[in-house]
C-alpha cells in the first residue's frame, strides 16, 4: 500500500469509515483532547479582582483574592471571574490554591508578573484542584465481545438505567492472560517481583454518553485501547463528581521557584509549578516557568480536558535523576499541551501510569534534553506527538521493562507524526496496539509501523487536521502552526538559490520565539476593579483559640491536659513501596516519604491526613526513623552501583541533603552529612506541631541501625558510607562484606573515636534536638532496632545534656535500649537525669524468665531472636516489667513496645506505664487515671490503682470478691470492656464509707472505674 493510500485510509478510519478494517488497522482520533475537547477557544473571563504589588509575603493577598472570586455567583457559562496580579515581583512563602470553579488567575504582563516562591516545601506552587469525592452509582458489564481502538459505541447490561449526558467510567482489565501476552508478567532473571500483576494496570476512561439506543450506548470521546473479552470482561461505572471543578485557568505569568544559590543542584525548594487534580475542561497558558525540579505543569490521574500552551520551562534546579525534570507531564487524559517549549528537562514532554488517553503534544520543542520523551511508565495509550522536536534525546514508545520499577510497555495505539529527535524508539505491543511513526527524522528503532521516514508529510499538524475534519472548520487561529517552509528541493533554480542564500543571514525562528510572539487577548486593564487591599479581611473565628495543652510527664506518666495518653503506635514506611494505583490504597501514611508531584497516600502525604488518620484509628504515637535507602530499586537488596541516577520512588528521604559533587552509589550527588536535609525536617517539624495540637506524639529514632548490619544492600546506600558522603567518614572502601553478602558496620558505626564521625555525629544529634526545641510532643530515641553499645547510649545522652544546658531547653528523652544498657545508664546518676522515658522494647520477662540479649554484640533484634529463645509473654510479665521500673523511677514514665505489643495494653495501664494501647478514650477516665497511684495487691487475680479523692480502678481476671478501699463520699461505678473500650454505668451514685467489697463477673475479664463524684 502506498503512504498516500495509506494516510487516505488512516484518516477515513479516524473519522469512523472503513469500519470492516478496523480491527487490525484502527488509527485513533487524537482531537478530542484539550479544554472542552478543543471544541471551543479558550474564552477571555472577566476581571473580578485587582491585587497590587506589594513587599513580602504575599501569600494570604493572593488566596484572600482567589477566595473571594470563588465567593461569587458564576455567570450563566460557568464564570465567577479573574484575580488580576498586578506587575511586580510577588514573594510568597506557601502555595496558592484555587478550588472552586469558574475562577482564573491572571497576571497583567508574562514577563513581568512574576511570583516567587521561597521556602523548602517541595509541593505545587499552584494547586488547582477539586475534591475527590466521586460516587460510583453502578457497575454494568460491557457486553460487546470486542470494540476496537477509536471506537465510540459499546453494548452494555442493563443500559436502561443510562441516559443522555450520564456521566460514566469504562474500564479495561489487565487479566493474568493478557499482561502474558505482552510478556510483561517477568521482566528478567526468572524473577516476577517488577512484573505486572493482574488488575495493576486496569485502564480507566472518564467518559460522557452522548446518545442510548437499546443496550448500545455512544460515548462522547473514543477508547484508546480494544477492549476485548477473551482477557477480562470490561465494566461501565455511572457516577457522580460534585466535587470536581472547571473552567479555571491561570495565565500570563511567571512563576519562579527559589533555591539556594550555593547548590547548583539544589532541591529543597518548590518542585511543581502548577497541580491540575479533580478537575475538567481547566487550562494554562502563557506562563513562563524557571527553577522547578520536578515538573512546569502536571496533570494528575484526575484531570480531563486540560489545555496547557504558549508555555516555557528554563533552568530547571536539580539532581539529573529519576522522577525530576518532567516538565510537561499528564497522567490524566484528554489533555493537550501545544506550543510548549522546555530547556535541560530529563522528560520533558511526558504521560505517566496509565494515562487513559487520548493525549496530544502539539507544536513542542524541547533543548538540551536529558531522557527521552513518550511515556515514562506503564501503558500510558493514545499518545500523539505532533511536530515535537526533542533536542539531543529520544522519543520512545517500546517496552521500558523492569525500568521505572517494572514499567514495561509504555503506550499502544500511539503516533509520532513528523517529529525530530536523536532517536526515534517506535514499537508495537500487539497488531492491534500499534505504535506509529510518520514523517519524523532521526536514527530509528523498532517494529511498529513507519512511513515516509526523513520526509515532510502533509497534513503539517494531524491534530489539527483531525480537529477541522470533526468540527468541519478551520482552526487555524488557534492552531497557530508555526511557519516552516517545507518545500525544499535539491535542484532549485539559480534565482530560487539565490533567495534561499539571502534567507541564512537570519536565525530560524524558533518556537522558543514564536511562543513569545504570541498576542494576549484578555483584558488586562485595571479601571473600575476591586482591590483586594479596600475589601474587609473577615476574621477567623478559630485566630484566638486558645494555646494548645503541652505534653509533660507528671507522676511518671505522658499526659496532657491531665489526661494520660494512650492508643496506638504506628512505625513509618522505610523501604519498598509502588506507585500503581491499586497497591497506593494499601500503602501507610508516611511523613518524610516524597513523591514529586503526587500527593496523597502512598505518595506525598499530606500532614492534615496523617494527623486525620492517626485519630481516626486511635493511633497515638508516630514512631519515625529515616528511610532504609532512598532508591526504590535497592528494594532488590542488590550491592551493585547502579549505571545512573534514575531513582525509583517512592523515595524515603534521608535526614541529611545532597552536596551536589560526585557520584553516591546509586547514581544521585553525593551527601554531606553536616547539610541537614531541610525538606525531611520541615515535615518532621510540621507534623509535630500540627499533631501537637491533637495530643499525638512523635517518637523521633535519631538513628536506623538497620543500615548498619545484616544484609549488605542495607549499608550500600547509606549517606554515612564512604563511598557516599564528602565528610571522609572512614569507613571500609570497598566494602568487606561478610561472606560476600553480609554487613556488619555497628561497630565501626558506634566508635565515638574517630575524630571525624565523633564530631558528625555530635552535630547530628543537636539538629535533632534542635529541629523539635519546641515541641513538648516529641520524644528522642537513639535508634530503631537499636542494640548497640553502652558507650554509644553514654556519648549520645552528654550531647543531649550538653545541649540543654547551652540553650536552657528541655528535650524528652527516651532510653531505648538492652536490659544491660538500660540498667547501667540508670545506675549512673548524671547520665540518668537526662532520661525522662524509660522504653522497653528490646528486652522483656517471659513465662521462662526473661529475654534479655546483651548491647553491642553487632546483631540485630531478630538476630537476636534467631538465637535466643524470645518466650510467650503474658499480662503478667509485661505488667511486672512496666511496674519494676515504675516503682524504681517513680518520676519517669515506661512505655511497652516488646514481645506481644500491642495485645499487653491493659496491663501497662494498670502497672502505671505510658502510652497504653487501650480502646477507652473517655477523657475523665484518663484524668482519673494519670493522677492514680499503682497499690500492690498479693494476687494476680486483679490489678488496682487508686488515688484518695479521686477513686480506683481494678482490672479483673476472673470473678471474685475485691475490697476497695475507698475516701467516704458518693461513687459512680462504671464498667469498661476491655475490648471495645466502650463504658457501662453499673451505677450512677454508690454511697461509700471506707471500703467497699466489689463482686466481679465470673471468668470476665473487665475494669471497673469508681469516679468520685
């Protein structure tokens, strides 16, 4: 077939003719994407606000303005009205949210509208972005046995319940069978860990009907994918999104992102410049973007219809590394990015994990690229690439395999038409999944389907060409194709020569050039416009709440506002971890976890949500230590250097920051280790503060002795390791790992001295303590799995004293640590002062005696265990441990978290311990509680404690009679189940003289509470 015939053909196949063919030569209608689907101009929105330059933080000016827009009554096209930014440059310390419809954000001149955002949080600098409340009102079955690439019409069960204009979701599984027969399943090495695994990579389109006949429904926009019943049965999910917003822009602008002049590789500082979630037919445009690590605009999984154009992205500041530098990235669909021109990004024009599709880059080129542009990840189809010229890199559709942690096929049913690059990688998945290439120029890999390769084809733009066919008009106005003449021969006419001679006295104009040519049609005049400064600021009624209570440790117990503390403790996330959506719902909430650009579960967590989490479940204490390595693909506990730095996330940040110099082992600058890693602790910091308010703790592991023993991937990474820090730490080069696997580093680790590692560990220490001088809710921890030397717990609590006694403030400190260790900081007066939480986790009694193993042996706790029986513990022995050491320290709390933790509650709350995982959080019972004293009984039939004035409170084993002696006075007597925490009245008033004899249920275990009245 000849290329002439042959794009005749694709074209009439896009348009819905020669349908007979389809099934195996389908060619997708790539227009539909884009605001309202390209189907009308992006409009010109009323100024409803004025916002003047203005010195310092204008962050609270520019929401306060946003937030009054979006106080407005929209128009009848959806409307509430533009924030007009003054010229200037705008200095904001937070971010910028726009979250209600119809609201735009303008500048009143690209070049000189410039806002600046300073300060270490890596986030978006503008969120536009709804609520994510979608609402699946049904799940129908799609009953076609097979609909092709493009198709729009598929039957469904029970299409009586669909109508017109219903909004729906079609998805297409990815079966076991199917994700075989695209060899996906094992990458390598007979190994299946990267593989997709079935339901990872289901394709979701968010679709409107447009017409029901029968049990056929036609959709609005077509599937970029066959759906086919022999791999899985595809479904149709009505729902409903009230949350979602639309018809918001931002334009005309600059946005900068600050970072620190000394770090040419710096990356605490904004990585986003603006976030598109939860929401629909939204667009940029004009927008100048310089410094951003991660990426200019990114559409999340939630964004539709989005058009970004006329932008350009400069002088990103980065690590050259994996997840950085993707300039314009969606893992939405239906978006268009056009005319779009990005400078040294790693992608710069990109579609990440299952991007339904169709999306388009239209007119983009790229300078001095770093990777390749396509799709990044896993199957993200209907990509067109439409002249876009990457310079000095490739352009790829293929199998990606275990790279970007086991991305496999990137893209089906994907085009590159007349497009440049080094290398042009185009590859087919199936024959009915063909990647294409047309018109393009480079070197060339791969077996999909070429035509006309290192030759100009005509239409000049498919998109536009596609779009003018569908909506039967020119669009050349906002098509703006830029000018190029095509039409060069190899034999010209001396006059034609002559002329084309005289034309290489000028540069080309660029679409660097081209873009800033551009005219901006809306208005930008001020006259008769709102300032934001003349509008009353409305007062927040919650501005003069009250202090919140501090945490403190009275009569050897953490409480606040008088109430013991209890619940839960929740360790952090420190290796492993995918970013495929079904596997992020069972991901736990990190604090220092970091995903660029993502935020959410699994990825970037937002503080508010860990501290609405913690609460929700009855979780108490946040026990956080720094990640086991950074690189999600150390996860294979390989030693080897990777080949570079193209880290997977998600990335479990290090307490300390890149230097920018040379290599560390896996691929990224190396650390220094006296450069605190500003981001880790600014959340460390911001979840102590907001969690302080909730009563919720933090217990901060300085250290992570996981890295220093037991399997030699541990310690490859590791900042302190020589290979990967520039402080001369000392450490072995190469590595003597044991046996040629193992590692055992804790004693050359804890040596306090070596001069060098001396100091840094000194200065490592005070940032902890210096991170958190304020928050009353933190406690410090030497190590997690800590069962290192006594010298090291020595030096650790001296720097500790040293600090509090330079600066007059007070750290909580906990000594977790062996028996042995722990014993013999406690019989050292000075060193014991400084103690204020006495932990038992790395020992405990048990029903045969006691597990105790010894400090510094350079074994792990489950090496430990491994050799030393560990033993059934029961109430009585945790009870005993708890109460030994509360009856030894009466002015220091115990905390349990050893064997059978957390089934051991009750028991440490009746021996007078902190921190209890009971269900009861009735706050009376916890005041009574933190202000009770333990009283020995010679039975372990009960527990009691009582406190004159106030009541007791017996823990029951079994039925039995138990004097209570008891202050004269009137008693409410409650019942508490041991369970559920949930709070019977036995009796509202009991009168009591002395004692009183109290009948417990026979063979229940309960609590009783008398409550002075």
């Amino acid at each position: 077939m000849n290329i002439q015939l042959k794009i005749i053909l694709l074209g009439l196949l896009s348009m819905g003719f020669a349908q007979g063919y389809a099934q195996t030569f389908a060619f997708l209608d790539y227009s539909y994407c884009g605001y309202r689907a390209s189907e009308q101009d992006i409009p010109s929105t009323r100024n409803a606000v004025f916002v003047s330059w203005q010195a310092g933080d204008n962050t609270a000016r520019i929401q306060r303005a946003v937030d009054y827009v979006a106080s407005l009554v929209p128009d009848a096209s959806g409307f509430r009205g533009a924030v007009l930014l003054d010229r200037g440059e705008f200095s904001l310390s937070g971010n910028i949210r726009i979250s209600a419809s119809g609201i735009v954000l303008r500048g009143m001149d690209k070049e000189q509208t410039v806002l600046l955002k300073k300060g270490v949080d890596r986030g978006a600098f503008i969120y536009m972005e709804g609520v994510d409340d979608l609402n699946v009102k049904d799940t129908l079955q799609v009953l076609s046995a097979y609909v092709p690439v493009n198709a729009r019409t598929l039957q469904v069960s029970a299409s009586a319940s669909l109508k017109k204009g219903d909004r729906i979701m079609v998805t297409r599984p990815s079966s076991k069978e199917w994700i075989a027969s695209l060899g996906c399943d094992i990458f390598g090495g007979g190994i299946s860990a990267l593989g997709w695994k079935a339901g990872d990579t289901d394709l979701t389109w968010d679709r409107t009907i447009s017409e029901v006949d029968g049990n056929q429904i036609t959709i609005d926009a077509p599937l970029t994918v066959a759906l086919d019943a022999q791999y899985g049965a595809s479904v149709v999910t009505p729902y409903q999104w009230n949350g979602r917003i639309q018809e918001c822009g931002i334009e005309n602008m600059t946005l900068v992102s600050d970072y620190d002049k000394r770090y040419p590789k710096d990356e605490d500082h904004c990585w986003t410049g603006i976030s598109i979630a939860n929401a629909e037919n939204c667009w940029v445009r004009r927008i100048n973007f310089k410094h951003f690590s991660g990426s200019a605009v990114i559409v999340e999984r939630t964004g539709a219809k989005i058009t970004v154009e006329d932008c350009i992205s400069r002088e990103p500041v980065s690590e050259i590394g994996g997840m950085r530098r993707c300039t314009f990235y969606t893992l939405g669909q239906q978006t268009l990015f056009q005319r779009c021109y990005s400078e040294q990004g790693i992608h710069d024009f990109a579609a990440g994990y299952c991007a339904a599709g169709p999306n388009a880059f239209v007119q983009c080129d790229s300078y001095e690229s770093l990777g390749f542009s396509g799709s990044i990840d896993a199957w993200a189809c209907g990509l067109l690439f439409d002249v876009v010229n990457i310079d000095g890199h490739n352009l790829t559709f293929k199998n990606l395999g275990q790279d970007k942690n086991g991305a496999g096929w990137n893209t089906a049913n994907s085009l590159f038409w007349q497009c440049t690059a080094a290398e042009i990688e185009c590859y087919a998945p199936a024959k009915d999944a063909m990647n294409r290439a047309y018109g393009c120029w480079a070197q060339f890999s791969g077996d999909g389907e070429w035509a006309q390769s290192n030759n100009h084809v005509q239409p000049r733009s498919l998109f536009y060409a596609q779009l003018e066919e569908r909506l039967q008009k020119k669009c050349a106005e906002r098509a703006r194709i830029l000018p190029r003449n095509t039409n060069a021969t190899s034999s010209p006419t001396v006059e034609a020569a002559m002329e084309l001679a005289k034309e290489t006295y000028n540069p080309r104009l660029t679409l660097e050039h081209w873009i800033e040519q551009g005219e901006f049609a809306p208005s930008v005049a001020i006259a008769g416009l709102k300032s934001i400064d003349d509008m009353k600021e409305k007062k927040n009624s919650q501005s003069k709440a009250s202090t919140p209570a501090e945490v403190v440790i009275a009569n050897g117990r953490i409480q606040m506002d008088g109430a013991l503390l209890v619940g839960k403790s929740r360790t952090t996330p420190w290796w492993n971890g995918k970013l495929r959506t079904g596997q992020l719902k069972k991901a736990s909430p990190a604090i220092t976890r970091f995903v660029p650009g993502r935020e959410g579960l699994g990825l970037t967590d937002r503080i508010d949500s860990v501290v609405n989490f913690m609460k929700q479940k009855n979780i108490l204490v946040f026990d956080q230590n720094y990640g086991l390595w950074y690189d999600r693909r150390r996860d294979d506990h390989e030693r080897v250097r990777r080949r570079d730095g193209d880290v997977w996330g998600p990335f479990y940040e290090q307490p300390f920051g890149r230097s920018g110099q040379g290599t560390a082992w896996e691929g990224l600058s190396k650390y220094d280790l006296n450069r605190p890693n500003a981001w880790y602790w600014s959340r460390l910091k911001e979840f102590a503060e907001k969690g302080g308010k909730e009563g919720l703790l933090l217990f901060h592991e300085n250290y992570f002795q996981h890295n220093i023993l037991e399997a030699g991937a541990h310690w490859v990474d590791c900042p302190w390791r020589s290979s990967n820090n520039i402080n001369r730490t000392g450490f072995s080069e190469p590595v003597p790992f044991a046996g040629d696997k193992r590692i055992f580093v804790a004693d050359m680790f804890y040596d306090i001295n070596h001069p060098v590692r001396r100091e840094l560990h000194r200065q490592y220490i005070r940032q902890c303590l210096n991170n958190f001088a304020d928050n009353s809710n933190v406690i410090q921890l030497t190590s997690a799995e800590f069962t290192g030397p006594l010298h090291f717990v020595q030096f650790w609590l001296d720097v500790i004293a040293e600090w509090e006694a330079e600066t007059g403030k007070k750290a909580k400190i906990a000594l977790s640590t062996t028996k042995d260790v722990q014993d013999a900081i406690l019989a050292d007066p000075k060193r014991a002062a400084v103690v204020d939480v006495i932990d038992i986790r790395y020992w405990h009694y048990n029903t045969d005696g006691v597990f105790a193993p010894e400090g510094g042996k350079n074994m792990a706790p489950r090496q430990h265990m491994r050799k030393m029986k560990a033993g059934k513990v029961t109430f009585d022995e945790a009870y005993k441990a708890v109460r030994e050491y509360r009856r030894k320290f009466p002015d220091k709390a115990v905390t349990f978290y050893a064997q059978n933790y957390p089934a051991m509650g009750w028991a440490v709350f009746m021996a007078g311990g902190s921190c209890p995982v009971i269900p009861c959080t009735d706050k009376a019972f916890l005041k009574d509680a933190a202000m009770m004293e333990v009283e020995e009984t010679d039975t372990g039939d009960y527990r009691k404690m009582v406190k004159s004035g106030i009541g007791s409170i017996i823990y029951s084993k079994s039925g039995t009679e138990i004097p209570v002696p008891l202050s004269s006075g009137k008693y409410a007597l409650k019942y508490i189940h041991p369970d559920t925490g949930r709070v019977d009245v036995i009796s509202k008033s009991l009168k009591i003289n002395d004692v009183y004899h109290l009948k417990t249920s026979e063979k229940e275990e309960g609590i009783y509470w008398f409550h002075k009245l």
